[in-house]
C-alpha cells in the first residue's frame, strides 16, 4: 500500500476562454500499430465507427461551459488558425462531424462526454479533435478541465456499449 496518490494529468482552460486542437493522421497511427499503410486506408475507406469520449470537470465555485468538436476529414486542406461559429468552412467541408453542444457540467463535477461518428463515406484520413471552454463568471480564473480524451475504432455492435 502506497501513501502515493497521483492525480490525473487535465488541460485546464482560461476563465476568457480558449481552444486546443489536436489533429490526428489516422493512417499514421494505425502503420504505428503495425498495419500497412494502404491496409490502413482500406479499413478506413471502409467507414468504421469512431467513438471520442472526454472527460470535462468544472470548478466547485463557478459554472463553466464547453464544447467538443471532432472532424474526420481527408486531411488535405490546412486547419484554420481559429475555429468560430463565423469560421465554420473548414467544418462544412468535413466528411463526419460530431455534434458540439455546449454543456454546463455541474459543479465541482467530473462528466464524461461521449460521441459516435459514423455512416460516412469513404477518404478519411484525419481526426482533428478541438476542445474549447469558458468560466460563465468572468471574473474568475479559470474554466472547464479536460482529462483522458480517447479515440477509438468501434467494432460492429460496440457503440451503444461504449457510449455507456
């Protein structure tokens, strides 16, 4: 028994709000796995579901607000600098997209926040995953924090199961 107590590793946002992106080469990752590249571009032409889950946790003295953004794309036109509601192209042109609701997680609360993509056509080549956040009282610090996002490749039958 270890008097240790890690805990975990989260991205905490600014009160005034504030956005990361992470953009994934999918078939990049599944060769890092040990599948051919055009193997890879095969199983991914082949529409799989995807499921992306997060974390979100909010301060005990304050509300917060959030959003999750997943895009499957072809991965051949560069990111914007800054996604907005005004500069959604880049969005409109994706292949899947999740849903991104702003969520007021309850206080003082971690909540994991799950979504599906699925039914797509083929030419996904890239995940980009954008995570923003705000504190709703300005005055304070900070806002949301996010902790152990996850992307995975769903097998048939696994996404009402995984969304749990």
């Amino acid at each position: 028994v270890s008097n240790n107590t890690r805990r975990p590793h989260y991205l905490s946002m600014a009160s005034k709000g504030g956005e990361v992106t992470q953009v994934v080469d999918l078939v990049g990752v599944l060769h890092d796995r040990g599948i051919d590249k055009d193997i890879a571009a095969r199983v991914l032409d082949a529409s799989p579901s995807f499921g992306f889950s997060i974390y979100v946790g909010s301060r005990r003295d304050s509300d917060t607000a959030f959003s999750v953004h997943v895009v499957l794309d072809a991965g051949t036109r560069p990111l914007p600098y800054y996604q907005t509601a005004k500069n959604d192209a880049f969005s409109r042109s994706a292949i899947a997209l999740s849903p991104c609701p702003v969520l007021l997680p309850e206080r003082n609360r971690w909540r994991r926040y799950a979504c599906t993509l699925e039914s797509y056509g083929p030419g996904v080549r890239r995940a980009v995953v954008s995570l923003r956040g705000k504190g709703v009282d300005q005055t304070d610090q900070w806002g949301p924090k996010f902790a152990s996002p996850e992307l995975v490749v769903l097998s048939a039958g696994d996404t009402e199961a995984w969304m749990k």
